[in-house]
C-alpha cells in the first residue's frame, strides 16, 4: 500500500487557465516531478528547472527530495522550467489517500488548454502570439504560423495523449 498525492499544476499567469489535475505517488523524487510536467506540458527537457517552497525559497539538493518531504511542511510549492522564459507551475496538493490497488502513477486526470510551446517567449509572449493568431490575419503572422502550426489551438487538451506520455514514466 502507498500514498499517492492529487495534485493540481497551473501556469502562472495564464488566462483562461492552463492547468493539470494529476496522481503521483508521494515518494516520488521532484526529479521525477519534473518529467512528469515535461510531459504533461509537451516540454521538451532543453533547459534548466528549479523548484520553490511555498516562501519562494529554491529547494536545496531537490534531486534527492521527495513530494512527501516537501508536502509534509506545507500544501503547495513552485516548479521553475526555462529560468529564461521562466514558465511557472504553481504546484497545489489537493488531497493525499492511501493506495489499497495498485494504481497507475503518474496519471493526469484532467486539465484545460494546450500547453504553450517551448521557445515562445514565456507566458506574455505566448498570450500576445494567441492573440495574434486569433485575428487570422496571415499578413506577417508567417513566423508565428511557422512556429505554431496554422491549424494551432490553444483550447486543445488532449487527456489520452498526455497519458500515453506519462506511461514511459511509469514503473512496471
């Protein structure tokens, strides 16, 4: 029997919301977390991360920290991925259960929109590139198509393939 945490991952200052609701299991490392969002986020693992406490503090040595260790002190934390676009994951516990069947973990159960793309300038440059190609106005949107795709949809969430990502983290 294990404990697994349910939590919740939102994209710091993205409006509507980008979000994940997902199961892990509490002791798993944060360096497992961070595939974990790697995948739920179609990041793809270029740069550097961090995680924070629930003061904003980096967490010391978080390759060696497990979820229970840091949510034992407090219910939420930070997640940090590229310090330069600075995409931010506000991490909340949303309840903790004791796991009586075996269960598969790491498990999204829900969500809302695409995640932005890697390279897209952050939050604000990913909102005004929407914003943008909302117009559907192709006169020097190119680059911005190039990049997205013109058939791009930021309300897309894709539960089933975000799973499927997820089970190549999944131990047997």
């Amino acid at each position: 029997m294990s404990i697994v945490y349910e939590l919740s991952g939102t994209l710091k200052g993205s409006k509507p919301k980008i979000y994940r609701v997902f199961k892990v299991k509490a002791t798993m490392p944060l360096q497992i977390l961070h595939e974990v969002m790697q995948a739920m986020f179609y990041w793809e693992n270029f740069h550097r991360h961090l995680f924070k406490d629930s003061n904003g503090v980096i967490i010391q040595n978080a390759d060696c920290k497990t979820l229970h260790e840091i949510l034992s002190e407090c219910n939420n934390f930070t997640y940090i991925y590229d310090l330069g676009n600075a995409w931010t994951v506000e991490i909340e516990l949303l309840k903790a259960y004791e796991d009586v069947f075996f269960v598969d973990c790491p498990l999204c159960l829900g969500g809302a929109r695409k995640s932005p793309p890697e390279e897209s300038g952050g939050i604000v440059g990913y909102q005004m590139a929407i914003k943008m190609l909302s117009k559907k106005d192709t006169r020097g949107n190119d680059l911005l198509y190039g990049w997205y795709g013109e058939n791009y949809n930021p309300e897309e969430f894709n539960l089933e393939e975000i799973n499927k990502r997820l089970s190549y983290l999944r131990c047997p």
